[in-house]
C-alpha cells in the first residue's frame, strides 16, 4: 500500500508499538472520557443513553502545506457565508441578480424576515461555523455541508487532543504539532470583539438550554475555559431593550451573549410561544443594537441544504475568486438537466 507524503513515521510508530498496547491506549481513553463526563447524547433514540466522544487512538495527520490549502479554502468559504448572510438581511443583490432564486431564500422557513434591515454588530454574522469536510483522495478534500447556526463539537476536538498528549506523548516527540490548546482564549476574544458599545471590558455569557442538552459538556467546558460565565434563560432578564445578569451582588449589564439555543427557542415573544429555554425580550434587545448574539440570528439559512448547492456560485458572487474547497456532486431538482442523472 502506498504512503502519503509525511506519514512515514507514523506508519512505524503503529508497526512498532504493539496492537495490544494500542487497544490499552484506546481504552484508557475511553474510560477517562466516561469518568469525565465527555458524552453527548443522540435524540430521537428510544433510549437516548449517554455515548462518549469518538476517539481514535491512530490521529489522522494533515501535512503543513495540506492544512494551508484547507484553512485558505475554508476562510474564503465564512468569509463568503458572511458576506451572504448580511446580503439577504440588506441590499439583496444576490438576489437582484439573480444568482440564486430569490423564493429560495425569501420563502425559506430559516429566512427571518423581520431582521431585513437590522445590521448585526460589526457586521458579523456567523462568527463561528462549522465546516464539515470529506477526504476521498490523498489531495481531494470536499466540504460535506456548512454549520452557521449553533455550531458543536470543538470541545471534543480539545480534549482528544488533551487525550493524546497523556497517552501517546511520543508522537509529540517526532511531530512538529501545531498546539489547539488557545482555542478558548481565541474564542472569548471573538465574543468581546463584537461588543456593540466600546469601553470596559464586554461582559460576555453563554447561554445554554441547561443539563439535559446532549452538548452540555461542551456549554460548561467553554465557559469555564473562557472565565465567562454559563447561563440558562432564568438567569437573564430584558429591561428597556438591555439585557441583565441576575447575580447574588446585582444585575449586571450584559454586552455579549454565545447562544447555543437555536432560533426558534431563543425568544418566546419572536418566535416558539411555549419555549422556556429562552429570554422574553432578548430579539428586541439585539435589533435595538444593546447586546451581541454569537450566532446572529438568521444563520440558519446559510446552513440550508439547498443554499448548500449554490455556495460555489456565492463564494465566486462575493470574492470574485472560484471556490479554493469544492461541494460534494449536487444534483438541484428544479433543474431539468439535474433530473436526468
């Protein structure tokens, strides 16, 4: 079997540790993630047991001239996705041009068109997304689809790492590893950069839905990783347009919040009525320009699968540059030449 390029020494650190070793190594890890907490749960499953994050004892490599080509790729896609996003929330002219069909996005359920006109702060939309890539060749790398909503996952990205580093510290030894440890630091920057007033130093929370999330091990991991504070619903209130912190001192302004409660449960006034994971109050709040919301709302619609076959065509509209990371093959069904295949 041919080697990739690069892979030579790990190739004979797998011949030269034996397999019961890394079966051992496997299984210490496994069983620390148990101990820890590190599991999410799958909803829709008759039983919704808890299952620990996947963890491969043989890391998969990515050269450095490989992680160049993908992290260009994947900048011009948010940056793209961005541009996108405060297109159809503004001036529309994707659609006035017709590049994409305008009922795709205006008729989308995704598409809130009550933020037509609202501007988010600083004009970011998606400030973190997740990309999801397949390889299928030693140089094909294709993006499987786009996550701007609620993106999920980098704790575990974080700990495997954390795994890694204890179990297997020889490899560390004869790779150069580019360091995932400043992640938090990187994000909690983000979160303040956005802050809609200048001044002191933005007050920033997370805002979970609470313990029962399948993803509440990464909400607390982050929080407590960025030293900013995790909150649920109760803890928040909206007076005047201004969203408050209830602590045992006081209220306290808050200017940025990292939701990861998806649109229709965020606001009971705006959008789900019986929602009890949400602030009363806090969409008014955000289009009054008193607090960020990272996501923004109305994400959703770039993670629209339909929106997802037309990212080359949006890539191309807002950098005038070709796609660097091309869609996996898709076929449109309003499209008379796509029924063909």
């Amino acid at each position: 079997m041919e080697r990739r390029p690069g892979l030579t020494d790990l190739a004979s650190w797998i011949a030269e540790t034996p397999p019961a070793e890394l079966d051992r190594r496997q299984k210490a890890a496994e069983a620390a993630f148990h101990q820890l907490g590190i599991t999410f749960a799958v909803y829709g499953e008759e039983e919704a047991a808890e299952r620990i994050i996947p963890f491969d004892i043989v890391p998969r490599i990515f050269t450095s001239s490989e992680w160049t080509s993908l992290s260009e790729g994947l900048v011009q896609r948010v940056e793209a996705i961005n541009a996108f996003l405060a297109d159809i929330y503004g001036a529309q002219r994707i659609l006035k041009e017709n590049i994409l069909p305008p009922e795709l996005v205006l008729g989308n359920s995704q598409f809130r068109g009550f933020l037509h006109g609202t501007s988010a702060p600083h004009g970011i939309y998606a400030h973190i997304c997740g990309i999801d890539l397949v390889r299928t060749g030693p140089n094909d790398f294709f993006v499987l689809e786009d996550n701007a909503r609620t993106p999920s996952g980098v704790s575990y990205m974080l700990e495997n790492r954390e795994a890694m580093l204890r179990l297997c510290p020889e490899l560390f030894q004869r790779f150069a590893v580019c360091p995932v440890d400043r992640y938090p630091d990187a994000l909690r920057e983000t979160l303040q950069s956005v802050a809609p007033h200048g001044g002191q130093t933005p007050v920033c929370v997370l805002l979970t839905p609470g313990h029962f999330n399948s993803a509440f091990y990464e909400h607390s991991f982050l929080a407590d990783s960025m030293g900013i504070e995790l909150v649920e619903a109760a803890d928040l209130e909206v007076d005047d347009d201004v969203v408050w912190m209830r602590t045992i001192e006081g209220r306290v302004r808050v200017d940025v919040i990292y939701r990861r409660i998806d649109d229709d449960y965020i606001d009971p006034i705006v959008f789900n009525p019986d929602s009890l994971l949400g602030v009363p109050g806090l969409i008014a709040a955000y289009m009054a320009g008193n607090v960020a919301l990272v996501n923004a709302p109305g994400t959703g619609i770039a993670d629209d699968k339909a929106i997802y076959s037309y990212m080359p065509e949006i890539v191309k509209f807002y950098s005038g540059a070709e796609a660097k990371l091309p869609n996996v093959e898709t076929y449109r069904c309003r499209e008379a030449g796509a029924l063909q295949y």
